[in-house]
C-alpha cells in the first residue's frame, strides 16, 4: 500500500517539475528572443 502511494506521490511530483521546467524554457526562449529583436531593432 504505501509502496503504491510512494509510486503515485513520485510520478505526481515528476509531472509538476517538468511542468515547471517547460514554463522555464518557453520563458527562457521568449527572454532571448526579446533581447536579439531589441538588439536588431536598435
């Protein structure tokens, strides 16, 4: 029993850190994006 919950607490605590990783790099990439236009357009 506490094996299972072990299991499912792992895998829940695995999909919200990939989850927070995604937003990272879409945030990452926006950021870099930002600065290359800012820096053709100037």
């Amino acid at each position: 029993m506490s094996h299972d919950t072990n299991t499912i607490d792992s895998r829940t605590h695995e999909g919200e850190l990939n989850k927070l990783g995604f937003w990272i790099f879409i945030t990452a990439e926006f950021a870099l994006f930002g600065t290359l236009f800012a820096t053709l357009l100037t």
